[in-house]
C-alpha cells in the first residue's frame, strides 16, 4: 500500500467506511456554549489543591488499576448505602458506556434508545458490534412505561438506554416509568444521569432503586457538574457483579494516576463546586423564560441547557450567532439548536446576538 493512501484506500471495517470521526465544532470564540461545559472553572484553592495532588504521584509507576481510593470517594459523594464494590470508574462516560457494551452488548445483541438523545450511543454501539436500535421519544420527548417496554418487547435488547435529563432535550423521565421499565425487563437498563444535578429534583435519582434491580446501571459525569470536563472522569453505580463485568473489559490501567487525584480532589470540595450548579440551574430557568420573549420557542429542560426554535434553517442561524462571537450546538430535533447555560456575561452575549439574528430574520 502507498504511504500516502487516504482514508478510503484503507482496509477498514465495512461499518467504519464513509464515517465522520464525532465531534462539536471547536472553535476559538468570546462566548462558547455549545456543548454543556461548567463555565465556572473550580477557584485557585482548588486547583493549588489539585496541582499538588498530581505533583504528589508518581510518573514512573503504573497507577491504581482498580482506582479504589477515588471508588471509596465517589460511594460517599453518591450516599444511599453505596459502597465502593458496586462503583466504577472511567475515562469519562463515553469509556463507561463502552465498558458497558463490551461487556453485555456485542455481535447479535442490541442496544436500545429512545430518540432524539445523545448522538455518541450509536457510536459506541457500532465500535462494540452493538446493533442500535431505537423507537422515538413522545411529542413532548418524554418517555413513559408503556412505550419503553413494548420497544423491549419488540427488539429483545440486552441493553436498554434512559437518559434523564435527556440530550439534547432536557426532559426528565420520573422514577415510576424507570421502576416500572426495570420490573418488566431482564435486559440491563442504563438509566444516563449525566446531568442530574442540574435537575430541580437531584435528589429524585435512579440511585434509589439500586437495592431492588440488579440489572440497573446508573452512568454519571464529573464533567459537567464538577467543572472537570477536561479531567475526562465518568463513573457508574450497579450491582458488585456489573462493576466485575466492565473490570473485566477495561483496559489495563485505564484511569490515570493524575486523573484519579484530580477528581478526589474535586470531590472532597463537592459542596463548594456544587454551589455554581445552583447558579447555572438559575440561569436555566431564566432561559427558558426570555427565549419565547425573544420569538423562539424552547423545551422545558432540567440540564444545564435548553433547546431552542424551530428554524427553517437552523444552519443559518448558527452561522449568524457564530459572527457575532456565540457558539451554540447545531443537534437535536430538525430546526433546533442547543444553548448551554453560561456566565452571566456569556448568557446576555447570547441574548444580544440572538435578538439581532431574530431581527435580521
């Protein structure tokens, strides 16, 4: 083969040819919101803190594979009797959602989901020979009982998908229809909560129903809430014999001893870190009140993001936002576009430039 073959030249796997490698737009803008980041990086204390932590490990031995310290940490931060055998950890939740395909997906096995929602699950489906499947979400893109398990009845998934809060809608599902859902399935139910605390209701979790449903899984982020999207930190919450499942799919030392330290250390300041998602969940709810005074109708969310519209022609409009120095997400249903909820100054940038694009329009 020629060193200089392109991509198409190439023995790929017959699934991987014509594909697009995944990713926002990252571009260098005044006012960036557009994939869910924490706009309040954690204060200097803290990232002394986490600077002398990395300091403190050491580059020339292996780290903890079983990352058990952070494990112990993140049983506390979670609370409801949890313990570290039923915790896991991971190179952000993209990593624990392989894990968890390579672990009970696999050639002639399905993953189910419920659409529109979070456009990488088909990705990881495709990169562990999962076939996806997926039935739509209702008009008001909530999910209840009755549609979840006649999707199950209909596709026999080993693993069944729930996103709540959902992206890029940000409607929740209720603890009745996940209850529901797990008792009549065998099948592995990932219930998705990488945006739960930006919820009204944190503390309506799916982590309360750990104790009755072994085949409940519980995915979270510290990417989000903790400010630590650059950390690369996922984890899950199940029974001690899913945690063995992914251990026995990760790859060795996975999780470095510099990203273990990091996130202890933003753990043992959770409530100081957790204080500006209190301003963000503030700021979505005023979102979801000024986007219909600017002309636009919004979703009802409880992430740390609202989806906004429908246009005509979606792409324009984000261009427009673009050249005024705003950068939001072109994803979702046809004609939306997503906006993450920003820093007082980045949220009225928004404004501004988006009661421009709607006058121009």
């Amino acid at each position: 083969m020629r060193p200089d073959a392109n991509l198409g030249e190439l023995p790929l796997r017959p699934e991987l040819v014509g594909e697009e490698p995944y990713g926002a737009p990252q571009l260098d803008v005044p006012v960036r919101l557009n994939v869910n980041e924490n706009p309040y990086p954690p204060g200097p204390e803290i990232r002394a803190e986490m600077a002398s932590a990395v300091a403190a490990e050491s580059l020339n031995r292996y780290p903890d594979r079983e990352a058990w310290a952070l494990r112990e940490a993140l049983a506390d931060y979670l609370g409801h009797g949890l313990i570290p055998l039923q915790i896991w950890a991971a190179n952000g939740s993209n990593e624990v959602m392989t894990h968890l395909l390579q672990g009970f997906g696999g050639p002639g096995r399905k993953v189910l989901s419920f659409t529109p929602t979070y456009s990488m699950y088909p990705e990881y489906a495709r990169n562990t020979h999962t076939t996806y499947v997926t039935e739509p979400r209702l008009p008001d893109y909530s999910l209840d009982a009755d549609t979840v398990l006649k999707a199950i009845a209909e596709h026999e998934p080993a693993v069944v998908v729930i996103t709540t809060p959902n992206n890029p809608t940000g409607t929740t599902t209720p603890l009745e229809v996940v209850e529901a859902v797990l008792t009549g399935t065998e099948a592995i139910v990932v219930v998705d909560e990488a945006y739960q605390e930006f919820a009204r209701h944190p503390e309506q979790t799916a982590l309360t129903l750990l104790p009755r449903f072994g085949n409940l899984v519980v995915s979270r982020t510290m990417s989000k809430a903790f400010a630590l999207a650059g950390g690369r930190v996922g984890y899950l919450a199940a029974s001690p014999a899913i945690v063995d499942a992914c251990r026995i799919v990760r790859l060795p030392y996975h999780l470095s001893a510099q990203t273990q330290a990091v996130a202890r250390v933003a753990l043992a300041h959770s409530a100081e870190l957790l204080a500006q998602v209190d301003e963000l969940r503030v700021t979505r709810d005023q979102m979801l009140v000024r986007l219909p005074q600017l002309g636009v109708e919004v979703i009802d969310s409880d992430a740390n993001f609202c989806l906004f519209g429908p246009f005509a022609d979606r792409h324009d409009v984000w261009q427009r936002l673009l050249e005024r120095g705003v950068l939001v997400r072109e994803t979702g249903p046809a004609g939306y576009l997503r906006v993450s909820a920003g820093t007082p100054a980045e949220t009225q940038a928004f404004y501004a430039a988006l009661a421009e694009v709607m006058e121009e329009r």
